[in-house]
C-alpha cells in the first residue's frame, strides 16, 4: 500500500502511457511489484486483497483512486534473483524482466543448492532465489496470523515445511510466466576457497559495486534499446 502511494504522488497529471516508470527490485521486492500488478489488473484476486486490505485498516477508495492513477504510465519492471513465488496480473501496460544469477550448468539427481561443496562455493549462482519459493515464510505475529491466513488463499501458502522442501528440487528459476527472464552468470563462483558469506550465497552479487554498470546497461538494452 506505501509503494501505491509512493508511486502515485510521483505521477503528474499530464503524464500518458508514453511515459515510462522504472521499477527495480532485488529478492522478495519483486513479490510487491507482482501484488501491483494483480492490483492494476482489477480482476477477482485483486478484489480478495482488496477486502484485506480494508481488514487491516486501508482505505479501499483511496487505494483505487491510486491504482487509477498508476494506470496513466507504462511500467517497466525489473527484478533481481527474484524467487518464484505470488502471481502476476496480466493487465497490459508493463514490461517485465527477471534477471537471475545462474551459471547454465546441468543439474544431477540431488540438488546442488543442497550439496555442501557446491553451496560453499556457490557452483550454480543465487541459492536463495531457489530457497525463497513458497512455503519458507515465517510464521507471522500472532495479531497478523488471522490477515496471514486471508492472504495465503489467495497468494500462496507461505509457511508450509513441506512445500518447501519439495520446492528444493525444482530446478526451473524462472519466476513468472510473464515477461522475460534472463539468466546470468555473474562470476562469482570459488574455487577452492567458500564463498558462499562473501556472496551472500550468490544472492548478493547484483547489489555490489562492480555490477552496476552492467546492470544499468542491461536494463537500457531491455527496456529501452532506441
């Protein structure tokens, strides 16, 4: 609902679906521009988080009124070791681009992100786009538990042991069926040494320093190649 907000006031009234907004986002902030989305779309999963919403205290009118507003702009969204995780609104008017840490090796019958060498060197990239699928939240406050609940119906359900160990042997990354994603060895594996702290288990490498003019010139060639 803050982000709503946030991109609403940046909207002015004469701005068209000719002007693009740029959204980037590193690990579970992708979840929130997927929320937007299914927001954006106004279809029945958006009306179920709705009501939610008004059972924890927003006020569904201004809400919508944002909504609307964000609809004037064409979104160009970019995620970063994103997991795969709630789903994406089909609405038209945005552009979508995942982008994974992930070196193309194949995989055996045992999951490498579950193998202790390969986790320590971080042999196949982002192990936490891999562990942060569904089932793996936390179990919310207790005052949240009932919203929780509400949400997991229509999201997916975020605290499941089983699930989410099930979820360690999916080896697809791809995060939604929307958009593109694109997978990148970012060269951060080790060799002898772990590097799996460093690197923050591969999950950390699109945040640092030396990736960001790679990362900027991917978004441009993406998003804007004229």
């Amino acid at each position: 609902m803050q982000l709503i907000e946030i991109l609403a006031s940046d909207i002015g009234d004469d701005f068209t679906t000719e002007d693009h907004l740029l959204l980037i986002g590193h690990s579970h902030a992708g979840q929130l521009y997927a929320l937007l989305t299914t927001l954006l779309e106004d279809g029945d999963r958006a009306g179920q988080l709705l009501d939610i919403a008004r059972q924890a205290g927003h006020d569904s009118d201004r809400i919508l009124g944002h909504l609307d507003r964000i609809r004037r702009v064409h979104l160009d969204i970019a995620t970063f070791g994103m997991p795969p995780r709630y789903p994406w609104g089909g609405q038209p008017d945005y552009t979508l681009r995942h982008i994974v840490n992930d070196r193309g090796l194949s995989w055996s019958s045992t999951p490498s992100y579950v193998l202790l060498n390969d986790l320590l060197h971080t042999i196949h990239g982002d192990y936490v786009q891999q562990w942060g699928r569904e089932g793996t939240d936390f179990p919310a406050p207790s005052d949240l538990q009932g919203l929780n609940e509400e949400l997991d119906k229509v999201l997916d359900e975020g605290v499941s042991p089983s699930k989410a160990i099930a979820n360690l042997y999916q080896p697809e990354r791809i995060p939604s069926p929307y958009g593109k994603t694109l997978k990148i060895d970012y060269d951060d594996s080790a060799g002898l040494l772990p590097n799996c702290i460093e690197t923050l288990f591969g999950h950390g490498i699109y945040t640092r320093k030396q990736t960001m003019l790679f990362n900027t010139l991917l978004l441009v060639n993406e998003f804007y190649p004229s």
